[in-house]
C-alpha cells in the first residue's frame, strides 16, 4: 500500500475534502476541484484545526495558500506530517500557483441558458395545449376535435422552431458580447483529446471539456468568473448559426401567430374548418 492511499482524508467546513492522490494532493469544494502537485508546494502546516498548504513562490513575492478549517485536529497533524515528507527538494523561484489546476463543475452560462430554455419551452407547450383545448371547447361540429388537433400540432412545431431558432441566435450574441468584454486564451490539449487548459489572468491553470480533436483552441473567459469558460467558433459557423437561427425564429413566431388567429376565429364562430 501506498503512503498516499494510506494518508486521512480531511474534511472541513463548507463541504471542503483535502486528499492525496499519487503526486500530489486534491482539495475539493462545491463545484469545484483543485490538482495541487507536490513540487508546488514549500509546505504544509497545522495551527489548531486550520490545515495550510502553502504554495512555493519566488523570492519577494507573496505564497499563495490554500487552507481548510473545522478538520480533525489528529487527523491534520499527522496528514501534514506525511505530506511534509513526501515533500521534493525545493526549487529556487518557483511559482507553485502556476503548477495549480483547476477543475470547474458549476453550469456555466451556455449551460444555464439550455435548461432556462427547456423550462421555457415546456411552458410555451403548456400555452398551446391550453389553446388546443379552447378551440375544441369553442368548436362546433365533427370538425371542432380535428380543429384541436391542428393547432396542437401547428403549435408543437411552433414552438420547435423557436427553440431551435434560439440555441442558434442567442449563444451567438453571447459570444459576440463575451468576444467584446471577455479574455481571450488558446487553451492547449491536456490528457488526450477532449481536455483542455488555459490559464486565467490571475496565474490560475483552469481544465474544461470541450469535445474537439484539435490540439489547440481558442477559447475566452469572463474576468469576473474564470471559470466561465467559452470555446470560440470560427466566422463560417457563426454565419450559418444566425441565418439557420433567424429562419427558424421566424417560422416559430409565424406559427405561434397562426395558431392564436385560428383560435380566434373559433371562438368568433368563424372557424377555418368548416363542418
């Protein structure tokens, strides 16, 4: 067994984990996953039940730590102990904080829009099951349960259109105001294709997915959250996202305009399927 598989997890408050996996030590928090290798660090200290890991810096400048609270206070000492020990020889001026990788698990903002999009849209179904109803109950005749059926399915295809219409046209007003106001970096490949890392302007190597086969991309963050990360497509895709994304729009809201205007003329008793 391994001194590293033999070493306490810590866990302290707000959901922290420290750990020590081969090469280094993993620390843990909410959306959030921290690599630090053991040639990044200078040292690893105790004070009450506040574990430090202190990051290796160059002369002069400040270390950058990295510390967890409320854990075991045996179970810090001798987790300390161990790491000081497995511990490499220094290296003059190294920055540790640059040896650091990231891993963000929280939605960014393309994934937030997905599922506000979903909710959207269900609510729109909703919308046009009621008017399917109301036109059935307005009908007269034979024709008023194939009338119901009609503006149901005009207006699950109506719907269709908008949400295809808006995956294309909103991200990419998005990445035009991210392209604006946002940071951009080449992320470079990382542990095989569909890995990717770049560095954001505080020194902090951040890791994200991205499912492409290219060594390297362009990518561009927000300042104010790094994490946020944003791969950049190239004008060809751009173009064809917003022209795809206009006509889908346009046929969406034409549907959803036909399908309030056969209701109404149900309920006139003006009905466009006559029995």
């Amino acid at each position: 067994m391994s001194i590293t598989s033999s070493m306490p997890v810590l866990r302290g408050r707000g959901a922290t984990v420290l750990s020590a996996v081969r090469g280094g030590l993993v620390l843990e928090r909410p959306g959030e996953q921290v690599m630090i290798p053991f040639r990044a660090i200078a040292r690893v200290h105790v004070e009450a039940r506040e574990i430090t890991v202190e990051l290796s810096a160059p002369a002069g400048a400040e270390p950058s730590v990295h510390r967890i609270e409320d854990v075991g206070a045996a179970g810090a000492a001798a987790f300390a102990d161990t790491v000081n020990v497995l511990l490499p020889a220094p290296v003059e001026d190294l920055d540790g904080g640059a040896l650091v990788e990231v891993r963000t698990w929280t939605r960014t903002w393309l994934q937030r829009f997905r599922r506000t999009l979903g909710r959207v849209l269900l609510g729109c179904l909703g919308g046009v099951l009621a008017l399917s109803v109301t036109n059935a109950v307005a009908g007269d005749g034979p024709t008023a349960v194939t009338g119901a059926l009609f503006v149901a399915a005009l207006g699950a295809l109506a719907v269709g259109g908008i949400g295809l219409g808006a995956v294309c046209v909103v991200p990419w007003f998005h990445a035009t105001r991210r392209r604006r106001h946002g940071v951009t970096v080449i992320a470079e490949q990382a542990d095989g294709p569909g890995t990717y890392r770049y560095t954001d302007g505080t020194g902090i190597v951040r890791a994200f997915s991205h499912p492409s086969p290219a060594p390297s991309l362009q990518a561009c963050y927000d300042p104010r959250d790094p994490s946020d990360v944003l791969v950049l497509q190239d004008r060809s895709s751009r173009l064809i996202d917003i022209t795809l994304g206009a006509c889908f729009l346009l046929v969406g809201l034409g549907g959803i305009v036909a399908v309030v205007g056969l209701v109404a003329m149900t309920i006139l008793g003006r009905p466009l399927l006559q029995p």
